[in-house]
C-alpha cells in the first residue's frame, strides 16, 4: 500500500519535476540527497547507472572464488527494475549468488545463479542507492588465467546516455602446477594358489593447483613362470576413500592383469588426496606341469597430471615396482647349438652352393620339439632356385621335415620343429641355393653381400643356458654389377629467422649442389618440417608458399606447387629432371603457422625442426653420404598467460578527495613474458598525482613507470615476467571537478614486434573499473561597463563577449548586451564545478560609437578566481574606458541643373543657393551660379567632417525666369542621403530645377557683331567690340579673323529699345609691314530688336607701310548719323552691303526695304601696289524713318 501511494504522489510531482531534472543533469550540478528528493522512474527520462567488479588478481587453478560487484544509481530518478549480469569465468563450476543493499535499494527476490552466469534485477533502486552482489564457485583447472565481468542496464523505459560505465572486468592469474605422488602398499610378498593380495594405493596432490582429470593407473604383470603356474589372477576393487574435497573415479572389477584400473579423478583439488584399495586373487592353472624360475606378480602404481597441469616433480609419480613372488619346481636345462657352413664364398652367375646347418643339443636335457629355422638375404642381381639336399641325425635324434621358402630374400627361408632331440644328439640339414643372373636387373652397387643363417630355439619347459651361440650365418660375395654413375650430392639449408609466434612465419632457404663427376637426374629433394611440444596445438596445420626457385650450371626446377597445407610435416617430395655435374638449385619457401583460435592455456614451448634431404637417383653412387642433409631449429619462443585485475580505492568520491587506482599484473603460467606493455589511459575526471611499480611476487623488475600528459596515459614496459611472477602498479591522484561517472581500462600484453612470447588468453589481459564522482557548482557572472559615454549612455545597443576558463573543465563562453541608453549590464550566469583556478578574458572588443575609441584594452576584476568556492556565486566585472577622437574631412559637391531650357542656355547668368546637413555637424550654405549661355554649374566643394552621413537641400528660387520661361515645381536634390562620409572622401549631389517655356513679350534681343579685315590677302587676330547701353550696361564680344578675313560674334540679352554705342576696344597687332587704319562701322549706334538679331558690321582696314602712287580713289561717302529707330517696327535682315553709284530707291518712312546691289561703277585707279577688290555696302538694313539716308559704301584696296 505504501508503494502503491508513492506512485500515485510520483506520478503528480513528475509533471514538474520532469523539466527541472532535465535541465539540472544537462549542467550536472551536483545532485545529493540534501539537495532534491528522490523521483520516482520517469518514462523517457536518463538514468546513470555504474558497476564496479572486484575480484582476486592470483588464485590456485580449481580453488574457490569470491566475486563482488557493486551497482550504484547516480541519477535523480528511480531505476527501480535496473537489472545485472555478472559472466563467470569460462569453466567456472558451483556458482552462487547473493545481494545485500543499502540506499533504499531492493534486492531482487531471487537471483538466476548458474554456471553460466549470474542475473537479476533490483525491485527498488532508488537515487544514490547501491546494491552488492556476492558471487562464489570453483575456478576451473588447468587455464592458467580467467576473467570475469558484471554489467548493469537501465530499466525499461529510461536510458543510460553512457554505457561505458555499466560494465566492469577483472582477470585472474590462475596457477597450473600440481604436485602428484602415488604410493603403494601390498598386504603380503609371497602368495600361492588360492592366496590374494590386497594392494593399497595413495594418490595425493600436494601443489598449489587443483589436478581435476589426473589419470591414475595400477600396471601389474605374472613374471617368471607365474604364466603357466597360476590362472588370470582375479582383481577385485574393495574400496576408494577421497580426502580434501577429491571425487573418487568409477572403478569396476575386470580380470586384466597389465592393469586392475586405469581412471580419471574427476576432481582433485589441490591437498586433497584418493586412497584406493584392491585385492589380487590367485588360483592354479588348469595346465599342469610349470616349472621354471621363481613365479612373481610385480605391481605398481602411477598418476600422470592432465595435459594442462604441470607437475615440477614427476620423481614421484611412479611408485616401485612390488613383487611377490610363489614357490616353484625347477624347470629343465639345456644347451642348443647352430652352425651353418657353405660350399663356396664368392658366388658368381650360375654358382650353385651348398649349405650345411648343423644343430646340437650338448646339454643334460631332452630337447625334443626344439624349432629350427633359417633365412637368406642378397643383392637384387639375381634369382635364386633352392632345394633340400638331405638330413642326417645322429644321437637319437630325428630329422625333422623341411621344406625351403622359394623367395629369395626371406626372414623364414624354413622353420620347423626336430620332433626328438635327446642329449648329445645332433641334426644336420643340407640344401643347395642356385643363383642365376636376372636379365632385367639394373642395380649396381658394389659390396653387395649374400648372406644365409640358421637358428634353433627351446622347446616350452627347457631354458636354454647359453643363448648366444643358438643362430649361425655365413656370408659370400656377390657378382661385381654394371658400373654405377657417381656423384656427391649435397644440401644446405638456412632460416630467416630463429623463432616464431603463433601468426607468424619462417622463410626457409634450401640449395642442393651436385659435385659431380656426373649427373644427377632424377635427384629427390625432399623438405621435411617438424612440430614437437606440449602447445604443439597453438598452431594450427601450417601452410607454405613458394617464394622463388633459381638454378645454375644447366639445372632444371622441380615442379613445385606453388601453395598448400604442409602435408604430414612435409612440404614437398620432389624430383630434380635435370641436375648436372657443377650445377645448384635454390628453392624457397615461407611456412605460416597461424594461430589456434581455441586454446586457452599454455604449456611447454615447442621446436619448429626443418630438414632438407637429397637423395641420388636409383642406380647412381653418392660417394659422401655424409652431407645428403641439414637441418635448422626455430622455437616458438615461450607461452605465457599474463593477466590484468584493477582495482580503484575509493570507488565513489567527492571531488578533490584522494583516490588511487591499483593495477595487479600476474603470471602463474610455465612460461615466461618478455616486454609486456602496461598501458592505462586514465580518465578526465582523474588528477593525476603520481604512479609507482612494486613487487608482489616473484622475481620480477619493475620498468620505468611514465605518465604521458597529452594522452594521460601511465604506461611501463615489464622486461621479464616468469612464472609466479605478480607485479603491482599504483596510481595516486584526486578526483577532478566535473562530477559523473568515468571508466578506467588497463592492459598489459606482447610488445608488437618485440615480445617473443605468446598469451593464449587475451581476454584476461584487460580489466575495467568505474570511479563516481560528486561535485557542486558555483556560477560565474559577467558585468560589462563603459565609462567615457555622455549622461544618454550608448546611442545603439553593444555586445561584448568573452571566455571563462576553469582547470580542466575547459571554456565557456559569456556574453553581455549593453542597451541603448545604457552604460553596463550583465551577463547570464554560467555554471562552473568548484575547486578549480578559473581565468576570465574577453574577446575583441566591438566597434565603438561615432567619433570615439577604446583607451585599451578592458580591466577584468578579479581576473583569476584561484579557486572556484563551494556553490557560491561569483561576479566579475569588466570595464571599458572609451574617449573622443579627431574627425577627418570629407568634401560635398553640388552640381546645380537646369532642364526645360535651350541648348543655348540661359541668357543671363543666374545664382541658387541652399544648405548642407551632416548629421550633428553645424549647418552649412552653398551656392552656385549657373553663367549665361550654359545649363549647369558646380558649387565650389563644401568640406566636412567624416563619419556622418549628409543631405543636400536647395533654397527656394528667388532669381527671375529666363525670359519666356517661368519656374516648374519645387528643385530635386539627388541623392536625398549619402552614405557614411570617410576622410578623404568626397559626395556628389545635383540640384535640379525645372523650367517651363512661356509666350511673353521679348525684353532683350541680340547683335551680331561681323568683323572684316581689309588691305591684305590674309590676316589673322583678335578684335573686341564693345556696346555701351547706358545704364542697361556693357556688352563685349571678342571676334577672332582668320585668314578668310572675316569674323562675327552674337551679343545676347541686349536690353531692347535701348541706344548702344559701337566701338573697337581692341585688336591684334597688325601684320608686318603693315598698320591699321581707323575702324569703319556700318552704324555707330545699334539697337536690339525683341524678334530679330541686328547686324552690325566693323571694317578694320589695314594700310601698307611703303609710300606706293596712289590711283585718285574716289572720296568716301560721309556717314549720316543714325536716325532713331522707331520702336516696335520689325527690322527685316539685312541685304548684301553693294557699292553705291546712284541715289537709292528708299522705302516710305516705316518700312524696312532690302537695299538691291546695282553694277558697280569704275572704281579709281587703285595706287601702285594695290588692286581694288569687289565694294562692300556697310550697312545691310536701313531704317526708313525719315526720308532719304546718305549710304557709305567702301571699296577695299588688295596689295600686290
């Protein structure tokens, strides 16, 4: 009911527990019971889970263990349901669980403990609860190492976001050796028929390991005459006692006499022992009539360690031998002899020898049934054919029957029996052997022999005395064969390397040379390989690869495969085809021995044997046998099992307490390592303080214990580690900040490359464990401030940031806004786990507002926090000091525009004015004047200050319109913004005002002023003429005469109705040779027309230096002074200027008439040097207003 009320409460407080719990574990601040209550298992949400495993670095092979392995909850919410495994080691047997906790935590119900492993899970598991699982069995025998490992999961629904701390191993160097003896008593030494005897055997094993699977034997055998006096004894098993927790065998009754048991002792832990009793039973033979020696039943008893275990005395394995022996009639004596003679010792083709084997019986007794038997061997030159010549017997005795075996070499040429042999009687058998020569035989070695012998043997019941001169053989020489070919052949052979490990290979190097004097074909080269030891199963069947194959002197490759299996420890049987005297053949391959895959203990090391043999072919003489092979030995270097057991002390801590990790590394194997690397990455959550090696067992050395601080790894090289050998390494530091769980993984195996031994069971080389660490945190601040601004603060919001650095929990950043308006803010906190130094910084500072800098760089107080306290809140503050800079100049410039206008222009020049705005800068004026006869001008350039953005903005326009045009809209300024001004740079804008074209009567019009030079062929310059108009001013042209004589230049904007004077103010200097007379002008006063432009025409005449004749020249006409013009009357152009020869028709008064241009009179003749040219009429238009006008018409002179 209290549970079920939990939930229920659970269930309501995980609504809004469930978000302050997931933000509390993403900043893992430190979480304690003080701190929050437990919650309940949250569906969805992480739990943090660890396991640490403990167990025995070294245990004798077969004796009891004990394992713990502790479970902790380290997050907030409950993971009730968490479940455990625990994997004993391979082989382990009894294995038992049991649970103890504390926390709050439940253990489970039951526990599934078997010897396949441990599992279960925990009902309640609440926050900072742990649990202890206790597991115990037997370790198995004959490995010399195991490891062992617990695991934890979280319970369904919920996640562990790092498994790495949910597992944790330990390995455990196992001892192998067992000390077995056997000993055995017998009841009784004599025994008889119907008698037994009770043997008593003890088998012991005083080692440090367990003998699980020794086998034990009792051989026994009847020696002397015992087999033909007694039956098959009888055994009979009585009883089997163990001790020291051993298990007897199955024995079992059986009538075997080499052995009444042959067993297994299932178990034999070590001190333990087996004491078993049988009793050997003897009854009469059913044959009658032994004799012989002293009958015996000899007994003994041994014990052999499994093929795992070593035995370090096998002195006492083996019990002597009991004998017992029973009374026995003496059995008859004798002496045999054989000897054999033949007929002739030097056979040739065709020989037919006789042999005579001649057998004696010289001693006391009947020999009768004594068996005689002969054989014959000899060269295959011939074949024999053999018969039986005769028999004689002498004595008493009786010929046997004998027939001869027709093959001709024969172990059993004849055997048979002489069916009566009394004393001193002998028998004499003769047979002849024919040898003929075989045609198809090719051998032909020499020294061949042909040997014949003859044997004769006891019959049951009589024992020979003299055993020695029972056979006989006689020898003769053979026919000299064919001449064989000869030659001396020989090998060598060579190893790339003199030991190897399971993996590796060997390149093997063979040359076989043949001396000569002749050849060799058909040679054999054989390679043979051979593997002895007790770890022989370390490698599995190795394969070979042929490398390569090189001859000389003309031989010829034997067709090698290319690959395969070694076959029967033999690489290859090959023959050489060709093989010349003088000539070699080198072959090569490379043999791999891969690595067995299933072996898990070691024992003897084992010798890699490679020979190279090579033989002659048949019918060809070697004459040095003596170098036909060679052979190298590789050893597989040794097989050691290293284990690895760590430990850490304590396994849950609060940051900055001390805590020191253990690292055992054993070797309980036969073998001996060489260069093992110890190698532990320690974890981040670990300071390291220091790291020592010591001896534990053993006579090992410890190497040079290092701590690389890139990789925080502690590592050694342990140079040798025999048998027994323990070393221990320890790790001293303290526990870092940042609180969490962190996994720790040592190693120790082979050096690649460099250690010489191999480790069957590298699993036990690595072993794991878990540390828990607790912190709290404290939270840093940031106030950022600026001084040097106004009383408004910042016109635009500034963002300042930086980094807070803390030991090894590494940076983080911070960030402050200051708003507008404002001088200082500060930032969010930031969570930092306490007891660590912490360094502030800030980054590159921002860009500042306009027209100021940053003095330097901020002053950061404090700027080192040395050590972080303990969840207390700390503020740091940053200040910024800014300051006014010199501004830069920047130029405006404003080009005014005029549009709606002529391409003309303006008629009189007309000034715009308006204003400058940059920012907060002082107002500024402009001005521009557009000159008459243009559209556009620019303003002079406006210079100032950079670093604000200007606009433009034009005056409204006070200046009249053109006349005929009236103002249209109010002026555009463009662009209406310029951009940011930098120093040195410069904007353009353009002021634009709109004119409209109107009807309005004209008020000034215009005058041409046309210049004419005269006198001379060609002239050039420049002449001004001025019209001086009273108060409506001044108006000057410059008129520019090239050598067409003639220019003109237009006045405009000349007030009209306004009386204008003409007059020449200046003019270039005359050519040379010549000078200016006065100027003529067609009329000395001139007004504008509002509807047409007046001609006004200035002759500058130019006047010969030389006094030359003058032709009378007619006298210039006077100039009449200009009439008034009538105002408002229209002026039509001007006609040709023409001579004039008579009176004129004039135009009634008012009217403009054309002047018509006559024929020309005569002129006078001109001077000496000057022609006339055509007369000009000086003025084009004439005003009629007040009758006839007087008209000055001018002819001009040209210099010859």
């Amino acid at each position: 009911m209290k549970r079920h009320m939990k939930n229920i409460f659970a269930h309501a407080r995980a609504v809004f527990q469930a978000s302050t719990i997931v933000a509390l574990l993403s900043t893992s601040l430190l979480i304690t019971p003080a701190n929050f209550a437990s919650a309940d298992v949250i569906p969805g949400s992480s739990v943090d889970l660890q396991v640490t495993l403990s167990g025995p670095t070294t245990a004798p092979g077969g004796s009891n263990f004990s394992y713990s392995f502790s479970l902790q909850n380290n997050s907030l919410p409950d993971a009730d349901g968490a479940t455990f495994a625990f994997t004993p080691p391979s082989g382990a047997t009894n294995v038992a669980a049991s649970c103890t906790a504390a926390g709050g935590a439940v253990c489970p119900s039951s526990t599934s403990a078997s010897n396949m492993g441990v599992s279960g899970s925990l009902g309640l598991f609440p926050h900072l609860a742990s649990a202890t699982i206790t597991v115990t069995g037997r370790y198995p025998v004959g490995v010399t190492s195991v490891s062992a490992s617990a695991t934890v999961a979280a319970p369904a629904g919920t996640t562990d976001p790092d498994l790495s701390t949910n597992s944790s191993s330990v390995g455990t160097a196992l001892t192998t050796d067992a000390n077995l003896s056997a000993t055995i008593t017998a009841s009784q030494n004599t025994f008889a028929a119907g008698e037994k005897i009770r043997y008593t055997t003890t088998f012991a094993n005083s080692g440090s390991s367990a003998a699980d699977g020794a086998r034990i034997t009792q051989p026994s055998n009847l020696g002397g005459s015992a087999y033909t006096l007694f039956a098959q004894p009888d055994n009979r098993f009585v009883s089997c006692v163990p001790t020291g927790g051993a298990v007897c065998p199955t024995f079992s009754n059986n009538t075997d006499t080499m052995a009444p048991f042959y067993s297994y002792i299932p178990i034999f832990p070590a001190g333990s022992s087996v004491v078993v009793t049988y009793d050997i039973a003897f009854s009469a033979s059913p044959v009658p009539g032994g004799c012989g020696p002293e009958a015996s039943y000899m007994a003994r008893a041994n014990i052999y360690p499994p093929d795992t275990i070593t035995d370090p005395d096998y002195s006492n394995n083996q019990t002597p031998t009991l004998v017992a022996t029973a009374p026995i009639s003496a059995c008859r004596l004798t002496d045999f002899v054989a000897i054999i003679t033949q007929s002739k010792s030097n056979i040739q083709y065709g020989d037919a020898v006789v042999y005579t084997a001649t057998f004696s019986n010289v001693g006391d007794t009947s020999g009768d049934n004594a068996t005689i038997h002969g054989s014959q061997f000899g060269p295959p030159l011939y074949r024999t054919d053999s018969a039986v010549v005769g028999c004689v017997a002498t004595g008493g005795a009786v010929c046997p029957v004998v027939t001869l075996n027709p093959e001709q070499n024969s172990m059993s040429f004849y055997n048979t029996k002489i069916p009566v042999f009394p004393a001193g009687s002998t028998v004499q058998l003769t047979y002849q052997v024919t040898f003929i020569k075989d045609p198809n035989s090719v051998f032909c070695l020499t020294g061949q022999v042909q040997s014949n012998a003859a044997t004769i043997d006891p019959p049951s019941g009589v024992f020979e005395t003299n055993i020695f001169n029972n056979s006989s053989t006689v020898y003769a020489t053979t026919p000299e064969p064919p001449s064989c070919p000869k030659t001396d052949l020989r090998v060598t052979k060579t190893q790339s390397q003199d030991s190897v490990l399971p993996g590796g290979s060997i390149t093997y190097t063979v040359t076989a040379l043949n001396d000569g004097p002749d050849a060799a074909n058909g040679a054999y080269l054989i390679d043979q390989l051979n593997l002895e030891g007790q770890w022989r199963s370390l490698f599995d069947s190795p394969s070979y690869q042929l490398v390569g194959c090189e001859t000389t002197g003309g031989a010829a490759c034997p067709n090698f495969s290319q690959s395969g299996a070694v076959d029967s420890m033999s690489m290859y049987y090959e023959a050489i085809p060709v093989f010349p005297a003088g000539s070699t053949i080198t072959v090569k391959h490379t043999v791999t021995f891969p690595a067995a895959t299933t072996v898990t203990s070691c024992g003897l090391p084992i010798s890699i044997t490679n020979r190279a043999i090579i033989n002659v072919p048949y019918g060809t003489t070697d004459t040095d046998l003596t170098n036909n092979q060679q052979s190298v030995v590789a050893t597989t270097g040794s097989c050691a099992d290293v284990a690895v057991n760590k430990s850490v002390s304590p396994a849950v801590v609060r940051s900055g307490e001390p805590v020191t990790y253990t690292v055992d590394v054993a070797n309980l194997s036969a073998g001996t390592a060489d260069s093992v690397s110890v190698s532990d990455p320690l974890p981040d959550g670990f300071r390291y303080g220091s790291a020592t090696c010591a001896v534990v067992t053993g006579s090992a050395t410890c190497g040079a214990v290092s701590f690389d601080v890139s990789t925080r790894t502690v590592s050694s090289t342990i140079s040798t580690l025999s048998a027994g050998d323990t070393l221990r390494f320890s790790i001293v530091g303290t526990a870092g900040p940042i609180p969490r769980t962190y996994t720790n993984t040592a190693t120790a195996s082979p050096t690649p490359g460099v250690s010489k031994y191999i480790d069957p069971n590298p699993a036990t080389n690595v072993s794991q464990v878990n540390l828990q660490i607790f912190n709290t945190t404290s939270p840093i601040s940031v106030t950022k401030t600026i001084s040097g601004l106004g009383p408004n603060g910042l016109t635009a919001p500034m963002v300042f940031a930086g980094e807070i650095s803390c030991g090894t929990q590494g940076s983080k950043p911070w960030s402050v806004t200051v708003p507008a308006g404002a001088s200082a803010a500060t930032s969010t906190p930031v969570q930092f786990f306490d007891g660590e130094s912490c360094e502030i910084t800030e980054g590159p500072l921002p860009g500042t507002p306009a027209w100021t800098t940053w003095t330097g760089a901020s002053t950061i107080s404090p700027a080192t926090i040395a050590k972080l306290g303990n969840a207390t809140p700390v503020t740091i503050t940053v200040a910024g000091q800014l300051k006014e800079v010199q501004k830069g100049q920047a130029g405006i410039t404003i080009i005014k525009q005029i549009t709606g206008i002529t391409s003309t222009g303006l008629t009189q020049s007309l000034t715009f004015t308006g204003t400058i705005v940059c920012g907060n800068q002082p107002v500024q004026s402009w001005s521009a004047t557009v000159p008459s006869g243009s559209s556009s001008a620019s303003a002079n350039t406006i210079t100032v200050a950079e670093g604000d953005s200007c606009a433009v903005f034009e005056d409204a326009v006070t200046a009249a319109a053109p006349a005929g045009y009236i103002w249209s809209g109010t002026p555009v300024v463009a662009p209406t913004q310029s951009s940011i001004l930098t120093a040195g740079a410069s904007a353009i804008f353009t002021a634009t005002s709109f004119l409209t074209a109107v009807e309005v009567p004209a008020t000034v019009g215009s005058i041409d002023i046309v210049k004419i030079v005269t006198g001379v062929p060609s002239a050039n310059g420049v002449f001004t003429v001025t019209l001086s108009c009273g108060d409506a001013g001044t108006f000057e042209a410059a008129i520019t005469v090239t050598d067409a004589l003639t220019g003109s230049a237009r006045l405009g904007n000349v007030p009209v109705g306004r009386s204008c004077s003409v007059n020449e103010t200046s003019k270039s200097a005359a050519p040379a040779g010549f000078a200016w007379s006065l100027p003529m002008y067609s009329v000395n006063t001139v007004q504008a027309s509002p509807s047409s432009v007046v001609t006004v025409t200035v002759t500058n005449p130019l006047i010969a230096t030389e006094v030359v004749p003058d032709a009378p020249v007619k006298p210039e006409v006077p100039v009449i002074p200009a009439v008034p013009v009538i105002p408002a009357v229209p002026v039509v152009p001007a006609a040709p200027i023409v001579p004039v020869t008579r009176p004129v028709p004039v135009t009634p008064l008012g009217r403009a008439a054309p002047l018509t241009a006559p024929q020309p009179d005569r002129p006078y003749l001109a001077s000496t040097g000057v022609s006339w040219v055509e007369p000009q009429v000086a003025t084009a238009l004439l005003l009629l207003g007040f009758g006839a006008i007087m008209l000055r018409a001018s002819r001009r002179r040209r210099a010859l």
